[in-house]
C-alpha cells in the first residue's frame, strides 16, 4: 500500500475524500450491523 508513497502526495481534497469515505464505510457497516442483529 506505501510502495507508491511519496512525501506530501496526500493533498488536503484526498484526505478529505478519504476521511469521508471512512465515515461513510463505518456508518454503512454499523447500519448493516444493526439490521443483521435485529433479524431473529
């Protein structure tokens, strides 16, 4: 994952893309976690 790594290559709209997408993925599986402990 930090082959292609360079200094400063993570800009402030990539590290906002992936905090939200990290936001958004962690809400999905808590949803999903909640509807799968809901099903008897």
């Amino acid at each position: 994952m930090a082959e292609g790594y360079k200094k400063n290559s993570i800009t402030l709209p990539g590290a906002v893309a992936m905090g939200t997408g990290a936001m958004i993925g962690a809400g999905i599986f808590v949803r999903a976690r909640r509807m799968i402990s809901k099903v008897p």
